[in-house]
C-alpha cells in the first residue's frame, strides 16, 4: 500500500499541492521520534534486567548450579573415603597388629604431619569457607592414607618374618609316631644305662627300628652333620630366630652341611651309633644357645587329645636309651 499524501493548497496558484515535511519541522520531528525511541529502549534495557539475568549471568549461574552439583558429590566421596579408611584403620589395629603380635600405631602416630606445608596459599580460597573445608578434609584423608600405607608396608614385612619364624620354629615330631607309642620322657636327669650314674639328659628319645626317617621339624640350614663318640651320626640344623635342633644316633644322612631344608624334609635315619643301647632318635631343641624340653614344641602336630595320651604313654616308658 502506498504512503499516504498529504496535500496543501496554494493560494499563488491557487491548487491543492503535495506537500513535505522539511526544513526546521523535519528536524523536530525527526529530533522527537529519536527521544522517543531512546527513551523507551531505557526503558526496555531496564525492564530487561530487572526481570531477566544476561546471557553471561545464565551461563555463569547454570556453570555455578553444575559446580554446586559435583561439590557435593565430592563431599559424598570424600566422606565414603572416611568410612573406609576407618575400615581399614580398626583392621590395621584390631586384627593384623593382634594376629602378628604388633603394638598398634598411636593417634600421634596417624596424626603426625596434619595441617603441614600447603601446595597452594590458603588465602585465596579462605573467602569460601566451604571449599576451605573440602581442602582440608582432602589434606587430611591423604596424609592418613599414606600412613596407612606405610602401616601396610610394614606389616607385609612382618606378615613374611612371621611366616619364615613359623616354618623355622621346631613344631612336629621328628620321626613318624602316629601311635603315640616311641616317646620316652627322659628329659632331665636320669639313670645313665652304660655309665651307671646319674646325669643330665638335654633332650627326648624316640624308640624306632633302624633305618626309620627322621624328619626336619623347621625350615632350616644344616650347619653340622658327623660322628660324634657320645651323639654317634648326629645332625645340627639351625632354624633361625634362635632355634636350633639336633638328631643323635643316627644310621646315616640324608643331607650334607649347608644345605637348606623344609619342615618334613628326610634329614637321616634312625640307629644304634655312639652311646646308646638300642636303636632309636635323640632329639634336642635348643633356644638363645639354651636347652628347652622338645615336649613344649609337638602340640602344634597334634590335637589336645592326642598331645595328652604322648605325654601319658611317654611318662610309662621308664628305661632309658642313651
């Protein structure tokens, strides 16, 4: 549709003219429209903010809610890491440290190096108390850990002493004896039955036939094996942690000096050698260079009854071997 003309008359020429806005008239109005549409685009500009954020605001708030949304599930993980680490904390003290014979680690202990040297100035953060807060809690958990992990470290070391000092300690006895029926208790002192007099006997006899095995009863290292005028064919076998066993009168040897051996391992056989007046094993167990009865050491080869009728048909065989 086109423009609407507006039309004067002309008195000189006496018609109706076209007539234009110009001149000092077309710059009012154009001055007006101006100040009009100023005026209302402030006004548009203000509604806007007060009703509506910009788009920077919206991108920072909807950034601002995500960041919200994983804070709190770090604050979920961190406190799940507590709980945990709590776990691991009472095993640590109340389970390993007893079964291994351990003093668990102290709250100095565990607590020793908190609060140290930061890796970024905590002055920038202290304006935000909640992410302060984080930090330290994170801080924390990592410095437990890593004792943690230095207490584990340790007590997988002590898992494998321990475990060797088992396998070394003396703990079955050194011939087959199912039927409780070749132990003599001679330890002590006793009647001497070739040289007639009292004396000390350091160690137990087992009754056997010649030829018998004669078993390892700790994991260990042969240092001696020789004939000997009183022990005849003996064997010295050095468990560590301050064991030491021996096996006198033997028939021969199954192993030479050096040699490293398991628990159960034929070490020699039964005999008649040296100063003994029938075939069979004397056995020594000796602890820090000191004898102790081999008798304390068979309990963990046996069940409670059976470790009691040894001792009870040990007690009836009253001659004496060597």
């Amino acid at each position: 549709m086109a423009a609407r003309i507006k039309y004067r008359y002309n008195p000189d020429t006496c018609k109706y003219e076209p007539w234009y806005l110009q001149g000092k008239a077309l710059r009012n109005r154009i001055l007006i429209f101006l100040g009009i549409s100023f005026m209302v685009g402030c006004a548009t500009y203000f509604w806007y903010r007060h009703n509506y954020s910009s788009f920077e605001e919206q991108y920072l708030t909807e950034e601002n809610n995500s960041l919200q949304v994983e804070w709190s599930i770090l604050e979920q993980r961190i406190k799940n890491t507590q709980v945990q680490l709590l776990s691991f904390v009472e095993k640590d003290d109340k389970n390993y440290r007893v079964i291994l014979d351990a003093q668990p680690l102290s709250t100095t202990e565990r607590e020793a190096g908190v609060g140290g040297s930061e890796k970024f100035n905590l002055r920038e953060i202290k304006d935000f108390p909640k992410v302060l807060r984080g930090y330290q809690q994170i801080e924390k958990l990592k410095h437990q850990l890593t004792v943690e992990l230095q207490s584990f470290s340790e007590l997988k070391r002590l898992t494998e002493y321990r475990i060797n000092m088992w396998a070394s300690r003396p703990a079955i006895q050194p011939i087959n004896n199912k039927q409780l029926n070749r132990l003599h208790l001679t330890y002590g002192t006793r009647f001497h039955p070739i040289f007639n007099v009292y004396q000390d006997h350091k160690g137990l006899d087992f009754a056997a036939e010649r030829g018998t095995p004669v078993y390892a009863t700790g994991d260990g290292k042969i240092t001696m094996t020789y004939f000997s005028g009183s022990y005849g064919n003996v064997i010295y076998l050095n468990h560590g942690h301050d064991f030491e066993t021996r096996y006198a009168h033997l028939s021969g040897f199954n192993v030479v000096p050096g040699q490293r051996v398991k628990r159960g391992q034929v070490i020699g056989f039964v005999g008649n050698t040296g100063n003994s007046v029938s075939s069979h094993l004397h056995y020594e167990v000796l602890y820090k260079d000191q004898h102790v009865n081999p008798i304390n050491f068979f309990q963990q080869d046996l069940s409670n009854k059976e470790y009691e009728k040894l001792i009870e048909v040990g007690r009836k065989q009253q001659n004496t071997l060597d």
